[in-house]
C-alpha cells in the first residue's frame, strides 16, 4: 500500500477471503477507528444474512458494531448521504448494481470498505468481488487456516452436497480449507480428486 492517504477524495477499499479468514473482523476495526475519529459512518449488510443479529455486524470473534439490513443495493445509495465513511458486508449477496453504488458513494467523497466471499463453495469467483476488486484503491486478502492440513485456507468448503449457489450458514455447514483440500462438487454426486503435487 503506498504510503500517501488520500486528502479530498473517495476510494474503494476491498477486504476478501474465505469463511473463517476474518473479513468481518477487518471490517468491523477500520470502521471502529473512523468512529473513534469521529467521521460519521453508515453501516451495511444484505437482509438474507440472518445468522446474528438484524442491528449489527458480528464477526465469529463476537466483535460487533451497528449496521443497517438492507435487501438492494441501491437502498446503500440513500442512506448513505450523511456518512464520510460507508461499510459493507457479506457483499457476494447484494446484485451487480453494488458496482456502480460503491463508485458513485467514491466519486462523492465517501470512503467505501466492502467485506465479503472472493470465491463461491464450488471456487469460482463469486459476484460482484471481482468486479469490485478491480475497480478499488486497496485491496486485502485474509486467509483462514486450511482444517485438514493447517495450510493457507482461501477457499470455503461446504460440508453438504446443496449445489445452490447461496446457502447461509457458518461452523455447521462451512469450513476452510486450501486448494488441495477444498473438494469441489459440480454435481451432488461428484467429487473431483486431486493429486498431491
Ligand atoms: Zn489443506
């Protein structure tokens, strides 16, 4: 990251990674520190995402600060008129349409810090982090610890054979795991074996 904040501008800031890598964690410390600051926050995250709380973001460490539920995506665009700094997370459940969101709040002025799934269960990119991997200032990417062999984890194994893109759940249904572990089922059949390098 270059050594130089930026002074009178927006920017985009992406935090991504695997279940288990501490996106929210991340997340939830730079907006406590821009609270602490004293620059007005808004706070949000999908409605589909019900695991914790419907008025805060909890992190699986129990860190946890207010946030708005919102279902679109585009209801982030109008509540976020007063912030300085706007916060997003789960961002793989809200629509293309966060795109264009996130660089309308940046060219506003507003810093924007999105968390959120760089990679389906199946590891496939999951939309719209890509997109908006490409279109932030910096980027992070956390990494969990793989719970088979203790490696870098970036993927999110799901313990089901569910072939549905979008199932909500957390240590019971979810675990992270490395490239070599992670099993990817393309049916609920399949596995596709690997071969140790
Ligand atoms: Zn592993």
């Amino acid at each position: 990251m270059l050594n130089i904040v930026p002074k009178g501008i927006g920017w985009i800031e992406v935090i991504c990674g695997s279940m288990f890598s501490g996106k929210t964690e991340e997340l939830i410390r730079r907006l406590k520190r821009a609270e602490y600051a004293r620059l007005t926050t808004a706070i949000f995250k999908p409605i589909i995402d019900t695991r914790y709380s419907q008025e805060h973001i909890v992190s699986h460490s129990e860190l946890k600060i207010a946030s708005i539920s919102v279902t679109s995506a585009s209801e982030i665009a109008d509540l976020s008129t007063d912030a300085d700094v706007v916060g997003i997370d789960e961002a793989q459940f809200f629509d293309e349409n966060l795109i264009d969101v996130c660089q309308n709040l940046a060219n506003k002025g507003k810093r924007v810090i999105v968390a959120g799934l760089d990679q389906d269960y199946s590891g496939k990119p999951f939309e719209p982090i890509p997109q908006l991997l490409a279109i932030a200032e910096y980027i992070t990417k956390t990494l969990a610890i793989c719970v088979k062999c203790g490696n870098p984890a970036n993927r999110t194994q799901r313990l089901s054979r569910n072939i549905n893109r979008v199932v909500v759940g957390a240590e019971d249904i979810y675990e992270a795991r490395c490239r070599f572990c992670h099993e990817v089922y393309h049916t609920p059949e399949q596995i596709k074996r690997k071969e140790r390098p």
